[in-house]
C-alpha cells in the first residue's frame, strides 16, 4: 500500500487491532507511518461472513476517513538510542549485571535468559577474530533495515555468550538472513513460528566444536558452542534486523525453536557428500546454512532395515496438512515483490547415521531418497485443500482446477523432490528429525 | 558501588520517506480498487465495503485486485502498483491481517 501512496493513490487497510502496532512499524520502515488503518477488533481469517460485514460496517467510517481526510503527521517510531554505550551502576558488579537484564528486557532487546554484557573488552576480542573492520557493513537487516555493522554483530554474539570462533559463522548467517532470496521480512514478522534453522559444514564449524552428533540440536555441554550461535542469530534478528516480539514479530504462539537451533552436520558418520556440496561449495568449504522451518518431528524407525521401508515411515511425518507449508504449492510461492524472487516450500530432514548407512547400503543417495519420498509423500486433493484458500489456488494454478473433480486423488506434499533437503546429524540409534520448512534454505561460505 | 559499562546492541537503521498522498475531495465518482491478499475473509470485508461506498456514494465504480505473486498472501509488485495506480482513484485493502 505504501508503493500505491508513493504513485499519488490514497489508500487504507483493514487491520486487526491485535496488528495495528505491527501495520504502523512495518508502514514507518517503508517510510509512511501515519498510512491511514481502518481498525477491525479480531482478524478476519476463521470468521463468518456475517462477522466479517459486521466488522466492515462498524469501521466503515475510518474507511471514508482514510480516503478522504488529510494523513495525520507521522507517529513518533522508536528509534535505537544514539548512545552507543549504556552505563548501569550497583551495589557490585553482579547488582549490576543485574539492572543490565532488568532494562533490556523492558527495552525488548533480550530474549529472556540472561545475557553476558557486551564489554568493549569482550566485544573487542570478538573483532579480532575477522579481517573485517568494526564498521563494515554486512547487511541491512529487514524487518526494520537495521544495519548490521561487524561491531552490533559482535556485541549481540557475546550477549548470547559466542566466543571469538563464532563471528565468522555469525557473519555467514546474516548474509543468509539478508539474501533476497531469503524473503526475512515475512518470515521475521510473520503470526506463524519461524524459526532459523542453522547448519554448519566445513572445518570452521569443527574448529568452533559445533556438535553434529549426540543431542546436537541440545541442551547440555557438549551443544554449548551450537546453542550460543543459534541464539546469537535470534538476538541478531531482535537487535539488528528489529524483529521485537509484539511490534514485528507477530508471531501467535512463539516456539522454542526460535531460541537457538543450530548444528553441525555429522559429516564423519555420512555415507554421503557434505550437505553443502548439494548446494555447490567445495567439499573443503566452510559453510553456513539457514532454513527457516516451523516445527520439527521425529523420524523414529529400529525396525526398519530396507530405504523402501524407512521412507513409508519418513513420509507419515511429511503428511501433516496442518503444519501449514504441506501442499501450499497449490496456491503459490512465497515471493518478495520487491526483488521478485519466488521461493518453493523445502522440508529439512536430519537423517541419523544409522538410517543413512541402510540407505547407503542399498545404493541410495540424497536423490534417490528425495525421488522415493516424493512419491509417498501424498494426500488426497480433498485433505490437502482443507486448510487453504481455493481462490487463492485458481489464482495460482488454473490449470488444475480439475482437481475438484478428484477429491481423493493423492497430491504430492511438495512442488518437486527437489524439496527435500538432506543432511546427516545425530548419533548412533534410528531416531532423526523432520522440520517442517518455510520456503528455501540458503548457504553462504564462512570467510576467512 | 560498581559501574558496568557495555556497548548498545541495537543497529541503526535505515530511514525510508515517502510521501502520502493528498486524499479525495469527495468519494462521489470515483474509482475505488479493493486489494484482496487472499488471506481468508478478505473478500467478504471488500464485499460488504463496496455494497456501503455504493450505497452511500453516487457512481463509485469499484476494480477487484489481486497480487500477481504469493502465496498464503499474495503480493502486489511494481507492476501490479503500477497498473492499479492508472486504473484507479483511491484503493481499499485487506493486507494487514
């Protein structure tokens, strides 16, 4: 709508209260903040038609209003201290550290546990990790085209508690967040639970002692080094790219993925080449992996001892129409507008060593698996459809609107088997993870 | 007593302005574009808006848009801003949730 406003067209939007803080943030970031709203008590979705007319009538007066009065100036927008040093005094250091946690969490700038505070001594034995200078830019950060300067990157890696071996991976994933491809401002701001999946390949990752096996997606010791990156790129998202809960990110019930999800993929177990060779980086390479998923199942399978078999098993986790990515490729892609970029919906599935050796045994690759999957991995039209919009479908595929003819003809789950993507985590037991995906994952090499 | 010193972890940002535009003397005889995002329930509150500018109005002429890529919600691109901007006075929407 702020595209309409910039060509000389008065508009206004229906918005429910819940998300008028979210419409004037995301309105202000785009450079209109005062964009007239006509505000309804309860989003639309999930209400009848006669709720919805009641709804439009009762704000039809801010309708006419939004067309036809003069937009008011716009409304103040908070905006990130200019002090770019805080000071907190107590009765000691710890009082202290204390009143720290105390304020950032009135500002929004933590994510609930405590935070080791962002010393110019800690920070600075973080910069020294990269050839990067302080102030070299790496990214605007969407939502709020925050500027994510090596120093603000450093500061919020030591809040999460990253030593100096985690900057160059954070840096790699914020060139993952900020990739156009990557479309973050959906996934940031969104009422669904997005999640950033992070997967680490390459001896960087081992340098940092990522874990890839026992329990790598945590807690406990041995996923310290994984945890503490993963939260650095929740808080880099919080701080950098101003995701703050209840103003751009509109999430409705939260997840604990979004704390931290971060590992390594167990490389010396794969029978496989390294994930990140499938996405065309050298087998030596160094890489950071973001896909941004919703929620995780397990694949849990001892008896199986055949592919055909385990897959059947596998495909039940796929088959969930509620998880909201399992078939929406009847009624589109993801796309940015602005960079035009589409995005198919993937799924991430960590196959632990003992199920990838009874593929490996058989001949089977990351393809073959993908291929098999996608076959079994179906439900009928009239079970898929269930939870999406059908006008949205005519829209996006007109051409298979004979569907409705078929309502218990099987649909594949995913737009191609391309859709699946594959990598090796965990220890020895049949027990791996299907996370449902929220568009494409993206790569980035980990420099130097 | 102590004092704890940190650096702010909050980056600055990048500051976009656009300028609204100027509203419609009077909404009689124009052309209202109603964008739907295809989030469900939206065409039922264009619906019931356009039924009221009609009523209330005399000669609104009413366009129904779509955007030309998405998904769960569709979005309007350049293209789609240009065409509906030619085509139409003032635009009501459904994309805020």
């Amino acid at each position: 709508m702020v595209e309409l406003e910039r060509r000389g067209i008065p508009t206004v939007l229906f918005t429910a209260q819940t998300f008028v803080h979210d419409a004037h943030r995301s309105a202000a970031s785009f450079g209109l903040a005062g964009l007239p709203l006509a505000v309804v008590p309860l989003p639309f979705t999930n209400q009848t038609p006669a709720d919805i007319h009641g709804m439009a009538e009762r704000a039809f007066d801010q309708v006419r209003a939004g067309l036809t009065r003069p937009v008011e100036a716009p409304k103040a927008v908070e905006r990130p201290p200019l002090d770019e040093r805080l000071r907190y005094d107590g009765d000691d250091l710890l009082d202290a550290w204390g009143r720290m946690q105390a304020d950032f969490l009135v500002r929004g700038w933590a994510d609930g546990f405590p935070l080791v505070p962002p010393t110019e001594r800690a920070v600075g034995a973080l910069l020294r990790s990269t050839r990067r200078g302080p102030g070299d830019v790496i990214a605007t950060l969407e939502p709020g085209f925050g500027i994510a300067t090596v120093e603000k990157l450093a500061i919020n890696a030591v809040m999460a508690g990253c030593g100096p071996e985690h900057l160059p991976l954070l840096i790699a994933a914020v060139r993952c967040l900020a990739e156009p491809k990557m479309y973050i401002r959906n996934k940031a701001m969104s009422t669904g639970p997005h999640a950033p999946l992070v997967l680490v390949n390459g001896p960087k990752g081992r340098a940092a002692s990522l874990n890839s096996g026992m329990c790598a997606l945590g807690p406990g010791a041995p996923s310290a080094s994984n945890t503490v990156l993963g939260r650095a790129v929740r808080l880099t998202m919080m701080n950098v790219g101003h995701t703050y809960v209840g103003v751009s990110d509109m999430d409705t019930i939260g997840s604990p993925l979004k704390y931290s999800l971060c590992c390594a993929e167990n490389e010396a177990e794969s029978p496989w080449e390294p994930y990140h060779v499938t996405r065309g980086f050298a087998p030596d390479a160094s890489t950071i992996t973001v896909h941004f998923v919703y929620g995780i199942c397990e694949l849990h399978d001892f008896r199986s001892t055949t592919p055909e078999h385990l897959v059947q098993v596998f495909a039940t986790a796929a088959n969930n129409v509620a998880q909201v990515g399992t078939g929406l490729w009847l009624i589109g892609r993801r796309a940015d507008p602005r960079s035009k970029t589409e995005e198919k919906e993937h799924n991430t599935l960590f196959v632990c060593p003992e199920h990838a050796q009874i593929f490996a045994k058989a001949g089977w690759g990351r393809r073959e698996i993908q291929a098999a999957l996608y076959r079994a991995a179906r439900l009928p039209f009239r079970t898929m459809i269930l939870n999406k919009e059908p006008k949205a479908m005519e829209v996006a595929h007109p051409e298979l609107a004979w569907l409705a003819d078929h309502p218990d003809l099987p649909v594949p789950i995913v737009e191609d088997p391309t859709c699946f993507d594959i990598a090796v985590v965990g220890a020895a037991a049949g027990r791996g993870a299907y996370f449902y995906g929220a568009g494409e994952p993206v790569t980035m090499p980990v420099e130097d | 007593m102590a004092r704890l010193e940190i650096l702010n972890p909050v980056a600055r940002t990048v500051e976009h302005s656009v300028k609204p535009a100027s509203r419609l003397a009077t909404l009689e005889g124009a052309t209202i574009g109603l964008y739907w995002n295809m989030k469900a329930g939206g065409d039922s509150a264009l619906d019931r808006t356009e039924a009221l500018l009609r009523e209330k109005f005399a000669g609104t002429k009413f366009r129904r848009y779509t955007g030309s890529v998405g998904w769960l919600m569709r979005h309007c691109t350049a293209e789609d801003a240009d065409r509906i901007a030619a085509e139409v006075d003032a635009v009501v929407g459904t994309t805020a949730d």
